[in-house]
C-alpha cells in the first residue's frame, strides 16, 4: 500500500513514517501544501494523510482541489484537537476520516486500517473528462446536447477509464475490474467492449479519446 503522508514538522513526520513504514506501507513525505497537492496529482496513492495547518496551501485547500479533481483516493485529515469546525469542514468536502493532533501511534495505525478498507469511499455524481460526462447514478453518457445511456459492463469500464484519465490500464487489469476475477470472459472481450465505447464516444463528437499503447493498455485523454 502506498501513502501519501503531509506534515510540516519534520521531526513528526521521520517518526510517523518510520511506523509506517516498518507496518509494510510505502510513504512519500511531503512537508508543504503545494508539494503535498503536486504528488496527489502526479502519483496515485492507496491513502493519503493530510495535516490541516500546513504552509503555503492548508491540508482543506489540498482537499477541496483534489475532489474538484475527481480524485477519489481516500483522505485522512490530521486537526488540532479544538479545531472542530475544520474537521466538519474536511468531511463536507470529502474527507473519510479525522484524528485530532496529539495521537497515539498506534491510534493512527487503526484510522489508516480502515481507511484504506473502506470501501465506500468518496465519488463525484458526475465524473468529466473533456466535453464528455458520466453520471454514476442514471448511467448517462453525455456531451450536455445528446445522451446514451450505457448497458451495465460498458458504464463500468467508462467509469474505470474515466476515475484513472491519464494512467494506462492493461486488458488484464479491466477484465479483473468490470468482469471479476472468476470471468469466463477472455481478453479479447475488453477490446470489444472498448470500441463499443469508441463508437459512443464519435457519436458524441467528443473531444476525448481512448488511446491504446501496444504491450500496456488502455487509457482515455482529450485530444
């Protein structure tokens, strides 16, 4: 499991990554808000961990910009322990969880357990990509004039595509994700389904495209 782990006090933070990383985590320490949002966006973490009061950007900017993002990973919140209208603050936005600054290691090692077992993590209603937008609810694929409204696999692997814009997914990889682990489906399946999307996506003259990479996969850019 990679983390992401920003704190400005440098001392806390050698000694939350040194028990992180003997728990087997794998740990990119940041020490600013404008480093901390650069490496959320540029690498794709399990979980992040994210101290409000930071300089330059505080851990509810980083926040606030990652979920207008779609960037869904989830995030645990580090508050001073008076600071309560910063904790429901970070929840409205989209915060899994908080834990109030003086804590016990192994208090932290518990909240990331779970954070990162958590399965119902935050998720926009509406992802966007290009001129293009899914809805997660109603399964609409849209260019805000005309709509199609996906069958079940192909919302599936648009949404997969759309939540990981940018990062090249092998044929292996979504047939795991859309089909399941015990598929019968082969690989060629997802080639299918691909230019099922490609044929909705021309029909909405979208200015986005999903681009193949010979020997890595799949992914969606605008073009």
């Amino acid at each position: 499991m990679k983390l992401l782990y920003a704190e400005d006090e440098k001392s806390m933070s050698e000694a939350v990554v040194d028990i992180l990383t003997y728990h087997k985590y794998m740990v990119d320490a940041v020490y600013d808000g404008e480093e901390a949002l650069e490496y959320a966006l540029a690498e794709q973490y399990d979980g992040i961990i994210l101290d409000i009061m930071m300089p330059k950007k505080s851990g509810l900017e980083v926040l606030k910009t990652l979920r207008q993002n779609d960037i869904n990973t989830p995030v645990l919140l580090l508050t001073a322990k008076s600071e309560i209208e910063d904790r429901i603050a970070g929840l409205d936005m989209g915060a899994d969880d908080y834990l109030p600054k003086p804590f016990a290691m192994g208090e932290l090692l518990a909240r990331v357990r779970a954070m990162l077992r958590r399965k119902e993590t935050y998720t926009p209603n509406i992802l966007k990509c290009g001129n293009i937008s899914l809805n997660m609810q109603s399964y609409e694929l849209s260019n805000g004039e005309q709509t199609f409204v996906l069958p079940k696999l192909e919302y599936q692997l648009m949404e997969i595509l759309m939540l990981n814009k940018g990062i090249y997914l092998s044929s292996e990889d979504l047939l795991v994700k859309v089909w399941g682990y015990n598929t019968d489906a082969e690989l060629g399946t997802v080639w299918v389904y691909i230019s099922y999307l490609r044929k909705r996506l021309t029909a909405l003259d979208a200015n986005i495209a999903i681009s193949a990479k010979r020997n890595v996969g799949y992914t969606l850019e605008v073009v």
